[in-house]
C-alpha cells in the first residue's frame, strides 16, 4: 500500500517536502518569481496581460532578497549576503530588475516596446518552396497578436508570427530571457542560503543547461504563433486557451 505523505501544517513543510524549510518566505517568493514568469510566457500575445504579469514578476522577484532579510535571524553568520549584493550590482539583468522595481512602484507603469515578424509558410507563389520572411517591424505595446493575424489582406497559406518585447536599458535583449536570467540569479542565492544552513532544496536543473528550471531553456514557443489554412480562414493553432476570455 503506498504511503501518503503527512498533510503539511506549514509553508515550511509544505515547501522542504520532508522535514521543514528553514527560510519559508524566501523559498516562497522565489516559487512566486517561478509562477510569474510563465504568465508572462502564457500572456505574451496579449499586452495588457504580458504587462501585468510583467510588473508582478519584477516585484516578486524583488523581494526575494527581502524576505532572506528578514529571515536572517535563522543563520549563523550572514556577512555573506553583502557579498552577493556586491555581485548582483554588476550583473545586468539583476540591475535592470532594481530599476523596474523602482519605476513600477514608485514612478509609472511599465510600458516595454514590441516588434513583430512575420513568415510566409507555403506560399504557392514562391518558388522551391521557399518561406518568406519580413524584417521585424513595431507593433503596438496595446495590440495583442489576434489583431495582426485576423486584421491582415486574405490569403492562402499559412503564415509564423514572432512577437519580441523588450524594454529601455536591456540593450534590445528580449524580456522573458532577461527575466530567465533573474530567476537563475536568484535561485543561486535561495540555493546557497539553504546550503548555509545544511538543509537542501530540490533542483530541476538538467545536466549541461545554463538555465535552472527546463520550463526557461527555450522561450520561442511563447513567442510564435504559428497559424494553418482551415476552410479557407487562418487559424491559430497553438494559442493558449482561454486568452479572450480573461
């Protein structure tokens, strides 16, 4: 007969799995940042979505640092966080996330800048088969994807759809990579802190990979939608369901 496990009676058991996680907030925020990021992944053809999911990414994760702070009664010695605080100051994707934490609770909403290409696929009227592809053109920050592919001339033939955000100081680098890259910053740090104090905290990490969850390896899935030919009309066929009706 299989054994169940005990029903958790707090978040630090219910995040160690066994036993108790000695530093529950800060695990818990960090699992926050996780969920955030794939609404930004699920959201990415609906701006407004994108966006709110975006501003909650960038608090979450924000706070992760203050929550190990307030947590640090737990450790020993804690003169090593101001190490890793002088790290995080020089890596870009940790010193965008200071700023954007700054803008969109103190100054304004956050408001990142969009491109969309697109590609031809199976074009009868191009020869060998080939697929055409249009350079990346500005689309607006306010108009999901559905408009440019229900909005465009007719056709006959399927086409690919590359949505590409990106925001002022990353150095046209694409947000949910620079992202990705905060949550592998900050799962270092949650990881680390854990080892401090001799308890352990899973990993998904897969052997040879720069990211720390599989879920963040490859963001293009997120960004293309991809359409098909069905009684003559131009169907989405990988769209997330229920995006239209949130």
């Amino acid at each position: 007969m299989e054994t169940r496990k005990p029903t958790p009676d707090s978040l630090g058991e219910h995040l160690a799995g066994r036993g108790a996680c000695p530093i529950p907030l800060t695990h818990d925020r960090l699992s926050e940042v996780h969920y955030w990021w794939h609404e930004m992944a699920r959201n990415y053809h609906e701006p407004d979505q994108f966006r709110y999911s975006l501003g909650a990414f960038v608090q979450a994760a924000r706070s992760v640092t203050f929550m190990l702070q307030k947590e640090q009664d737990v450790f020993a010695d804690f003169s090593w966080y101001e190490s890793w605080v002088e790290t995080a100051k020089k890596d870009s994707a940790m010193s965008w996330l200071q700023s954007a934490r700054t803008t969109v609770v103190h100054r304004e909403a956050l408001i990142p800048g969009s491109t969309l290409q697109l590609r031809c696929i199976g074009n009868p009227r191009q020869p060998d088969g080939e697929d055409d592809v249009d350079p990346p053109r500005v689309v607006s920050p306010f108009q999901c994807t559905h408009h440019y592919i229900y909005s465009g001339p007719p056709t006959d033939h399927a086409h690919e759809f590359e949505r590409r955000w990106s925001m002022e100081g990353l150095k046209d680098r694409e947000l949910l990579e620079v992202c990705a890259d905060c949550y592998d910053r900050l799962d270092d740090l949650v990881h680390f802190a854990h080892q401090q104090l001799g308890a352990t905290m899973k990993s998904s990490r897969r052997e040879g990979s720069s990211r720390r969850l599989p879920c963040m390896e490859d963001t293009t899935p997120h960004r293309v939608a991809r359409t098909v030919m069905r009684d003559g009309q131009e169907i989405w066929v990988n769209e997330p369901p229920g995006l239209h009706n949130q």
